[in-house]
C-alpha cells in the first residue's frame, strides 16, 4: 500500500562540516556533550524533523559509531532515526600515486579525494523507515576513467588512470516508504576550485554531477524502477561562482527529475552574483552565498512543499551559523 496524500515525507539534506581533524574526535566530541557545533547541528535537525536525512561532513569509521552516536543525541532532542546507512569516503584513501607530481606519495593531494585520514568528512544517511542495505549500491570506487568521455584535466595528471570519480561516494540506496519503495541517491562532489590551469577539481566535479544523468540512463547497470529522489552537495551553483555551470544545468533541466527550488526568505544579493538569493544553501567567506546543495525528487513524485532553513534573526538565526555555513535543505513529497 502507498503513502497517504495526508502523510507526505521529508527528505532534507544538510551539509553539517561535523569533520574533525583526527581520526576519532568527532565521537569524542558527540560523547563529551559538550560541543557547540555538534548541540547547533542537532537543534538544526530535530527544528526542521526530516523523515530521511542525507548528511555530508560527518566522519567514517568502520563500526558507525560516531554516527550511532550522534542518531542517540538525536533521539535525545526528540528525533528518532531506526535506520542509518554508512560507506567509507573516497576522502583520505591512498591512491598509490603521487597526483600532484611533487615526488613524494603518501599526502593528502595523493589521496582518492583530498585528506589527511581515510574516513575524513564521510556522509551519511538516517531514516525513520527501513533501509535496504542489502541493495544499496556504492560507486565511490569507480575510476574517473570509467564515466563515458571523461572530462580529463587539460594536462595529463601523473597517475590519472587510478584515480576514482567519487569525492566522497555516489550512493543508489532503496528504502521501503511505509509499503511503497522510493531510491535515494546521493553524493558529495568535490569542489571546484583549489586547482591549476589543468582545472583539475573544475573538471571532476563537472563530471561527478553528471554521473546520475548516465546513471538514468542506465549505463552503469540499470536505471532506478519506481520513484527517485538525488540528495546531495553538488558543490556548484548554476548560475553563479566559480566551476563548469553545464552538467548541473543538464542535471536541472532533465525532465526526469524535478527541482522544487527551495527557498528561504533571504533577500540580500551577494555582490556580483546573478542568482535568485531566495535560493542560496551556503555562505561562503569570500565568495558570498551559493546554491550548492540539492533535493531533486523524480518527475512522478508529487511535491507539497520545499525550503531551506535560513533563520535570519534571534537565537535560530544563530544557531544555524554555530552549525555550519551551510543550510539544510529540505522537500515533502508524496507517493502515490
């Protein structure tokens, strides 16, 4: 049996920069109580009550238990997740190669993605309904190589045919919505800039957000049967900022998926920028506010409602700083 009309669900995603700068300090901070970041990150979600929660910034460790922490802290503040899903990030994961061609192996620039400690800046995801786990699909090991026409660095990068597309991973996971099935797909791309000329991050990220379109098109093993929802951090506006504006214009305009624009109600225009700032998900030091972080259900979803929690002023307002620059983002839908 199906969803209600009256029973919509909320799938947010959220951006919390919860990463720590060693392996287990983000456990200790959760276990310790007594971290701002982390009591900002919970009120941020238990004010907005997501049904499904994709998160980004959170680190990996192999038994979950920073995240498991966590879903405790947030059951505390009144919200109950039964189900949480994990995989190991690209981020901090040894390539073997020395990427940027110093002569040393070993860096952070010769990881898969960029970090000092495998497990660094995860994601993750929490659900009050159950999580397939057994057909979820993880493509963080994916070599760039293997997305169709990459679009390689203007010049070679030492070591190029190893490296993985995935910043942190692409997930296809199904979860069972109260009897009717819906796919979350989900991912953290790499950002954009912190490159050379070759545009090496520009041109990654490029196709990282490209990867679902193929992926719709079943060139990875079979599109998604039934509704969809991608969740996730493009990291890249479509209008405005640095990076390759196509593959996430492409992705806005497939008529598979839907953008419900969520919005806050900010007003202020970042200078210079060209974007609607009602739309905005992050505020960058800078380089001002960007939309970089999206809920795009599939065409057959029906949407109720859409926003991104932006508090402007009083004690939300800086809550919702304390927790991060970035915002949640959340979209009701409806299965029917």
């Amino acid at each position: 049996m199906g969803v209600a009309a009256a029973d919509p669900v909320r799938i947010a995603t959220y951006h919390t920069e919860l990463s720590r700068k060693g392996p287990g300090r983000l456990l200790r901070d959760i276990d310790r109580g007594e971290d701002a970041q982390v009591a900002a990150v919970i009120a941020v979600i238990a004010e907005v009550q997501p049904d499904i929660l994709v998160l980004q910034g959170v680190d990996y460790d192999y038994e979950l238990m920073a995240l498991r922490a966590l879903r405790t802290r947030l059951e505390e503040a009144g919200i109950l997740y039964p189900y949480i899903f994990a995989r190991a990030p690209n981020i901090g994961v040894p390539s073997g190669a020395d990427f940027d061609g110093d002569g040393r192996l070993g860096e952070p620039e010769d990881a898969h993605s960029y970090g000092w400690y495998a497990g660094e800046g995860g994601q993750a995801i929490l659900s009050r309904f159950a999580i397939r786990d057994d057909a979820a699909r993880d493509f963080a090991q994916m070599l760039w190589a293997d997305i169709p026409s990459p679009l390689w660095p203007s010049e070679p990068m030492p070591g190029q045919e190893v490296q993985r597309l995935s910043r942190a991973g692409h997930w296809v996971v199904p979860l069972d919505v109260r009897g009717a099935a819906l796919t979350l797909m989900s991912f953290h791309a790499t950002t954009p800039v912190f490159d050379g000329p070759e545009d090496r991050n520009g041109r990654r990220n490029h196709d990282e957000i490209l990867f679902w379109r193929y992926y719709l098109d079943g060139v990875f093993g079979g599109a998604p049967k039934g509704p969809f929802v991608i969740a996730g951090n493009a990291n890249l506006d479509p209008a405005d900022g640095e990076g390759r504006k196509a593959a996430i214009q492409v992705l806005l305009r497939d008529t598979r998926v839907q953008d419900p624009k969520p919005r806050s109600d900010r007003s202020e225009t970042t200078a210079g920028h060209k974007g609607d700032p009602t739309l905005d998900t992050v505020t960058w030091p800078g380089v001002g506010s960007l939309r970089v972080s999206y809920v795009l259900p599939s065409a057959d979803l029906h949407v109720v409602d859409a926003g991104v929690h932006w508090p402007l002023e009083g004690d939300a307002a800086v809550t919702a700083q304390t927790a991060s620059r970035h915002r949640l983002v959340w979209v009701d839908i409806v299965l029917e």
